[in-house]
C-alpha cells in the first residue's frame, strides 16, 4: 500500500512541477530527479524498492509509443543514415570505449562486466531528450535527429547488455553469436510489431466505443514488448514498429481517435515521466549507501568515464559535421558547429540506463560475487546525473548563448505547404459537385422562406401553405451542404496524412494541421 500511495502522490507532484518548470523555464523531468533525490536523502525516509526487472516494462513501453507515434516511416525512410550512424555505430562505438576505460580504471573488473557497463551508459535516453529539448525552442531538424537516434539505441544496448551478463553468468566469453542474436531480435520484433499493430488495427474496427478503442491503444505498447521479449526478440523496436504501424493506418475519418487519443496519450506521458524521473532521483540513496566509505574513489573512476561517454559522441557529431554538409537533404543534421554541440548535449542519460545498471546480476558462474558490482552502478548512476541534470539544466542558456533555435518562418512555411494541400483537396470536392453552381440561388430561396416565417409569426396571418414544402427543401439543402462539407473535410485530411507519410515532411507540421482539421467536426459538448 505505501508505494501505491507514493506513486499516487508522485503523480500529483508531476502536475505541481510541470507548471513550475514552465515558470521557470526549467526541465521538468530534471527537477523530478531532484525532488526524487531530496525526498529519498530525508533522514528516517524508507528505501524505495522497486524490482529493476520490472522498471523496463513497466515505464519504457508507454513511454516509448507517446514518442514514436509523433513520428513516421518516411522519417526514418530519410533519415536511415543518422539511425545506422548514431543508433548503432556509435552505440557500440561508446560502448567498446567505455568497456576499455572500465577495464583498465576499475580493479578485478573482467572484460564482460566492462561490456555490461558500457551497454547501460551509452544510448541516450529518448524519453529524457524529448522531454528536456521538446518544450525548448529546438530546430525541428535536431529534434528529429534525436527521435531518429533515440528510439533504437536501446535496441543495440540492451542486447550487448544481456549478452555480456549472461556470458559472465555461464562463466564463458562473448562471441559472434552476439551478433546473430541482435539480427534475429531485430528481425523478430519487426514482425512483431506489425502483427500487433494488424491486430490492434482488426480489433478496433469492432469496436464502436470510443473509449474501447483509446483503452486498446493503453494495452498494445504493452502487448508489443512483452510478446517480443518472450521470442527473445528487442520490444523496444516492437513498441516502435508498432507505433509507427498504428499512425501510418490511420484514415481521414478517425478525427475523434486522434483527438481523445491524444489528449489520454499526453495525460499517460506527463504522469508515467514523472514517476519514472522521480524514481531515478530515488534509488540513488540505496546506490551511495552501497559505496559506502569507497565512495570517492569510486567517483573519480566515474569522472573519467563520464568523460568518455560525452567526449566520444562530441568527437563523432564534429567528424561527422562535413559529412551532413555534403547532403542534399535539407532536414539533416547537424550543418554548423553550434548544431553539433547542441547534439552533443542533447545525449541526456535516463531510464534505460538505470534499469541496465541495477539489473547487474549479484553473482556469476559458480556462485561468486559479481566483481565491483557496487562500483559499476555508481559509475553508471553518474553518467545518468551528470548527462541528465548536467546537461538538462545548461541546455536552456547554451541554446542562447550558440543562437541556435527554431527557424520560425521556416516552420511556419512548412505547414502552409501542407495547409495549401488541405485546401486544395477540399476544393476539388467542392468543384465537383453540380451543388455549387446553384448555391447562390438556394441560398437566397432559404433566406426568403424564413422571412416569410417571420411575417407570418408577427402578423399572425395563417402561414403560407407552401412554407412546410419549402422548409423541407431548406432542410434538404442543409443537409446536403453538410454531406458536401464532411466529404471536403475528409478529402482535406487524407491529404494530409498523405503528406505526413511522405520524405521531408515535418510530421510535427502535418500533426498541428491536422488537429485543426479534426477539430472541425469535434462535437460540441
């Protein structure tokens, strides 16, 4: 009952702080940690347990499915450079950097438990950076590089991570299998993916109840990780899929779904993120009461490697920096020095890193004690402050001082483009009907039939036989205007989500224009 009621009561501080940070112009996540922190370090406060096992699939498919739904398949489809770039090369780039400085700093560490730290450290956590950089006046571009990055880099870490414990748990080495068993997991939870999004798809044309259909999409992030990670597969990448599966379904008419899902989707966001956050900020009480006296040291190793994680993902942005410029696609990034340092400091740590780090097995083959397990998890919750709180709380000012911020008018344009879309497509609708070219005439004949109306009811003269015949007409009209506007509105909407499926539109852009749209035929309450 006591961690039910401090999850309720942390859900009731998210709502606090997110009005707080807005005040300030402070990120909210970040000042849950804090808060976290401070409450945890209270003198007489309980430790918080929480089994790590379950920090995964309780937070991260939810959280995962609220960021890739803002995203598309064309997206990706264009920007497969930055995924095969940040994703996975310098995923496992990082992580073989860190396994060495680990190795080397950390005594009596083996080379598979170097591995295992390297894989919780080094993919920056998408939730973090969407909800640190998101509320920020970031260039579309680099959030979408950031997305790109950060729904897929859990993907190549966690199958390191699980790779490397079980190697030391069997008391053998890593080998190539490695390798086979991330290309089997990606190839399954892509499959996975799409027949939970097939089936979520079956299953909601049964359902006529708005509110069945918003429950369904609660359930199937869920469903999505929990059947891949029974096939041995990456749920991460089968939230994903599934996500991206269920937006790019969508059809014109599902205007109220969109709109009462997502208002429920940035309701379940903000709360799970709040807690998620909090209990970061929480479980590090029990981590430096582990440590103990050894504390210090063991925060000097962490310096270093901190140092590693955030100084090889700045050299590989600037590397990579002349590349980008040589493309042709506009959207890419980063194209200037200042864009690359924005990146760099975007590489936010979070829960993915927590989870991997407490989730340290406490003994290997034969029983023995997992070497420097304490201090392993101290480096890791270090990387996890100093990257998230660091750089969460600086990224505001850096943002000033660099000049860096969203192109407005280039924004602004982007969604006129798909605006002027909308509208052309309602206006072809328009054109074809034989309605129009008598529009005026009709309009006339209504106008005239309610005065006619309103003389007979002031002058109490018996009302005009015909009056019934025209008003039937008048009401045919209407109706017919409304069949015609409904049918404008619908051709308006699948144009946009046409757009939205295209390569190089925002989905961002296409998102705002639609809810416009949508909330044109949204039902007075």
């Amino acid at each position: 009952m006591s961690l039910f009621v401090l999850v309720v009561a942390v859900m009731a501080v998210s709502v606090v702080v997110v009005g707080v940070g807005d005040r300030l112009s402070l990120p909210w996540p970040a000042l849950m940690v804090v808060l976290g922190a401070g409450v945890a370090f209270v003198p007489g406060a309980g430790e918080i347990d929480v089994d790590p096992e379950l920090i995964l699939p309780l937070f991260l498919p939810p959280l995962l499915y609220a960021t890739a739904r803002r995203t598309s398949w064309a997206m990706f489809r264009s920007r497969w450079r930055s995924v095969a770039g940040l994703a996975l090369a310098l995923t496992t780039v990082t992580i073989a950097l860190v396994a060495g400085t680990a190795w080397a700093l950390v005594p009596g560490i083996t080379l598979t438990a170097a591995v295992a730290l390297g894989a919780a450290v080094a993919p920056p956590d998408p939730v973090a950076v969407e909800a640190v950089a998101g509320p920020l006046n970031v260039p579309r571009r680099l959030l979408a590089v950031l997305r790109s990055e950060g729904l897929f880099n859990d993907a190549v870490a966690l199958v390191a991570f699980q790779a490397a414990t079980a190697a030391m748990v069997r008391g053998d080495g890593l080998d190539l299998g490695v390798v086979l068993r991330f290309l089997y997991g990606l190839v399954a939870a892509v499959l996975v993916g799409i027949a939970i999004a097939w089936l979520a798809g079956r299953l909601r044309d049964r359902l006529t109840d708005i509110t069945g259909r918003n429950a369904l999409s609660l359930v199937l992030p869920f469903a999505a990780y929990l059947l891949a990670d029974e096939l041995g597969a990456s749920g991460v990448i089968a939230v994903v899929v599934a996500a991206l599966q269920v937006r790019g379904q969508q059809s014109a008419d599902q205007g109220q779904d969109r709109l009462s899902g997502g208002a429920l989707w940035d309701v379940v966001e903000m709360l799970v993120t709040g807690v998620a956050f909090a209990l970061v900020g929480a479980d590090l009480r029990g981590v430096v009461e582990d440590a103990g006296d050894q504390l210090p040291g063991m925060l000097a190793h962490a310096a270093v490697v901190v140092a590693v994680v955030v100084g090889v993902r700045a050299v590989w942005l600037f590397v990579a920096l002349p590349v980008v410029r040589r493309s042709d696609d506009p959207s890419s990034a980063p194209r200037t020095w200042q864009e690359a340092l924005v990146l760099t400091w975007c590489g936010m740590r979070g829960l993915a890193t927590l989870a991997l780090a407490l989730a340290l097995p406490t003994t290997v083959a034969g029983g023995a004690p997992f070497p420097a397990r304490t201090e392993l998890v101290v480096i890791a919750c270090s990387v996890l402050v100093v990257t998230l709180l660091g750089q969460a709380f600086t990224l505001p000012p850096l943002l000033r001082v660099l000049g860096v911020s969203e192109d407005t008018e280039a924004a602004q344009a982007a969604e006129a483009e798909i605006s002027q879309r909308a509208r052309a497509a309602a206006r072809g609708v328009l054109l074809d009907s034989s309605m129009l070219s008598d529009a005026d005439p009709e309009t006339t004949e209504e106008i005239k039939a309610r005065l006619d109306r309103l003389n007979a009811m002031l002058s109490d003269e018996a009302p005009d036989p015909s009056y019934q015949a025209r008003r039937q007409q008048s009401q045919q009209r209407r109706d017919r205007m409304a069949h015609l506007q409904a049918r404008a509105l619908d051709a308006a909407r699948a144009e946009v989500l046409a757009a939205r499926g295209e390569p190089g539109t925002d989905p961002d852009a296409a998102d705002r224009v639609l809810r416009r749209l949508d909330l044109r035929d949204a039902p007075l309450p």
